[in-house]
C-alpha cells in the first residue's frame, strides 16, 4: 500500500537541511529504483519554486511499504528526522485514484 509522509520543518533549519540533502536523495532515489516511489519533494515556505532563504515548510514523499509501521521507520531513519530538519512528521495510508 501507499504511505503518505509528511515532515514539517522546524523554524531556521534551512543549513541543516541542504547539508543532509544528499543522503535524503540518495534514500529516494533507493525507493525510486526498487519502483515503490509515487511522488516526493519539498514545500516551499513561499509561493516560489525556489525559495531562496525562505526555505521551506516541509517535505511530501509518498512511496509504497508493506505496512504503516515499515513506512513509519523508513520516515525515522530519514536524514531530515535525525539531522533535526523535521519538527513533526506524520504517514498516513494513501490511495492513488488518479492519474
């Protein structure tokens, strides 16, 4: 099933999110190539594509594990959470209908 993830950023992380950006990428692009990932990316904390200093307010992947609890700890082990990025994240079961 799909899992919604959602990580929220904590106010002035910007630095530390860049310089962990690498390693999230690299766990993605993981889930990419083993075909379980739907979509992921950023959410500018303004309306631009590139924020600039701005950063921003969060993160969505949404990508398909054998259970909530798996995409739980895939989310806990993300660089984001441990390098402190995330103020809060949450995963929810997700349906795709379309496209």
């Amino acid at each position: 099933m799909f899992y919604a993830m959602i990580g929220e950023d904590a106010p002035d992380t910007l630095a530390a999110r860049m310089a962990a950006r690498p390693a999230h990428l690299a766990r993605l692009e993981a889930l990419r190539d083993e075909g379980r990932l739907l979509i992921a990316g950023p959410m500018p904390a303004i309306d631009s594509p590139d924020p600039g200093p701005a950063g921003f307010a969060g993160s969505l992947v949404v990508a398909e594990f054998a259970s909530q609890a798996e995409a739980e700890q895939w989310l806990a082990e993300d660089p984001y959470v441990k390098q402190g990025v995330f103020a809060r994240t949450t995963v929810r079961p997700f349906r795709k209908v379309l496209p």
